[in-house]
C-alpha cells in the first residue's frame, strides 16, 4: 500500500503544471515550459521519496495545449530524454504514478467533437506515461460523464467508445465513481462489459452510493484489476464542513482514515488523499498507516 496525494506538492515551491496562454504559444515557449515543469516534477519526487510518499497523480498541464491542434512541435523528441530520466527514477525508486484528464474529457458525450477532442487528450496522457517508459500501472483515470437524461444509452455510448479508443490508452484507462452521476455499481457493470478496471472513490461512495457494505465493494472492485494493473488504486477523502456536499475536506480527518484501512484490511490499495493541503495531509496518514503491514514507503525488491 503506497499512500499519496494529486498534482501539487505546496513545500517543493514550484509547480510542475506550469502552462501559458495559447495567444502566447511558441515552440521555445512549449519546450521551456516542459523542461520546467518536468525539473519541478523532479523535486516533489526528491521529496516524495525521502518522505515514503510513493504514489503521485501528475498534473495533466505537464504539457501545455499537447492535444490541442496548435500543438504540432515534436515536444515528445525534444524533450525526450528528461521523460527517461524521470521515468528511470519511479522505477527504481518504486513510486507509482497516475494521471487524472480534466473533467471535460468525455468519451460518452452526445457531440461527436467533444468525443473527438476527449480521444486526443486522453491519448496526451498514456502517450506521456509511455514517454517516462512505464508499465501498465500508471494509470489514467476518468469518470464515466455525463447522464445526458437516458443513463442506459449513456452507458452503451461509453462501452461502445471505449472498445474503439487506441490500445495504449485502454491499457491505461480506469474508471472511478463519482459524486452525483454514476456509482461503483454503475462502474462494475461497465467494467463486466469492457474489462476495464474500477477506481473505488470512497467518499463518493458516501456521497452517492446505493448503501453497499465498503468491505463488499472492495472486493468487487479489486477483482476488476488484473495482474499487469498493478494494486487497485482508491481515492480517499472525506466532506468539507459547511460546505455542498461532495466538497473535499481541507485537512485529513484522521479517525475517518484509519476506520478506511480497517474497512480494506485483506486487500492491498494505492491510495490517493484528494485533500486540499496535499502532502501535509498524506504525511498525516503515513503515520497514521505506520502499523499496517501493508504500508509500502521504499522500492520492493
């Protein structure tokens, strides 16, 4: 079980999702940027690793407007061999990374442009992950999208979607529940279709669930992922005080943690803290997890 946190590392004192105005775009301008961010990503897993903080959702802005039409200069030469150093360290230092396309990515949409444009972003992110030579474990997460008021055509569009998009994403793509349109039932019936695996979003699970038992969900859930998947990935967080329902919390709510690893107990989860403060919270839960015997901080050998 490696424990992490998405995007932002607020002590790093950079950001590796740097990006610019299309108004501005230029090849020196894309090809700085990149570098930029790319040495940025290397120092929040400098501080990843001598904290034991091995997983790490990377931040889809790593390259600026990379699926947009403007973008036709081979960044992926040009910068190539800082995708292979980075991609060297994960590996031998046993983070695991993932990424999250924003949420106008949808491949269910009823706009054939919109579905075109998802495609392409969504074959920004595996071709990025490709870049940093990873295994199928870094995933590429989206939720199902919309309901467009006919959930059952909805679903089809999306199965039938994805058994047309290009092998190196579906060998990326997981789907995860979420907050108000499809729940990890809805999830395990598309992944019944499709093999695709299922992302467990236990607070969405709360937010809009069907009152399934966590510990049954979990084990449906984990059967989803095969042995190239890597462990199940789950996203962990919990409500915001006074705000809508479905607002992340600002800090880790550390008794509602651990009652989660008791709840997974028997199944071995990478989980990502959706929670505002970032690696303050993911060094909370580190130690909160510091008893559990699946806690992984260093490489496996």
């Amino acid at each position: 079980m490696r424990i992490g946190y998405p995007c932002i590392n607020r002590t790093a004192g950079c950001s590796a999702g740097r990006t610019f105005r299309l108004a501005s775009y230029s090849r020196d301008r894309l090809y700085s940027t990149v570098e930029a961010n790319l040495a940025c990503l290397d120092t929040i897993l400098d501080f990843n690793r001598d904290h034991g903080l091995l997983f790490f959702r990377i931040s889809s802005d790593l390259v600026p407007f990379a699926s947009h039409p403007i973008c036709s200069d081979p960044w992926q030469e040009a910068c190539g061999l800082g995708f292979a150093r980075i991609g060297r360290r994960i590996r031998e230092e046993g983070h695991r990374v993932s990424m999250h396309p924003d949420q106008f990515v949808l491949i269910n949409a009823l706009d054939p442009g919109i579905v075109e444009r998802s495609v392409a972003e969504l074959a920004y992110h595996a071709e990025v992950l490709d870049l940093f030579g990873l295994d199928a474990t870094a995933k590429v997460q989206v939720h199902v999208g919309g309901v467009y008021g006919d959930r059952e055509a909805s679903t089809r569009r999306f199965v039938d979607a994805y058994g047309r998009l290009p092998e190196p994403v579906r060998r990326r793509l997981v789907i995860e529940n979420d907050d108000g349109r499809y729940t990890t039932a809805d999830c395990l019936a598309i992944s019944d279709e499709t093999g695709v695996p299922v992302l467990f979003d236990r607070f969405h699970h709360d937010v809009f669930g069907a009152g399934e038992p966590v510990t049954d969900i979990i084990s449906r859930v984990a059967a989803t992922w095969g042995p190239g998947d890597g462990p199940p990935m789950t996203d962990f967080s919990t409500q915001a005080e006074g705000r809508r329902p479905g607002a992340h919390a600002a800090s880790l709510d550390r008794e509602a943690f651990v009652r989660f690893l008791a709840e997974s107990r028997g199944y071995d989860l990478d989980v990502m803290l959706e929670i505002k403060d970032k690696e303050v919270s993911a060094l909370r839960a580190l130690e909160a997890a510091r008893a559990d015997p699946r806690l992984v901080t260093g490489p496996v050998r």
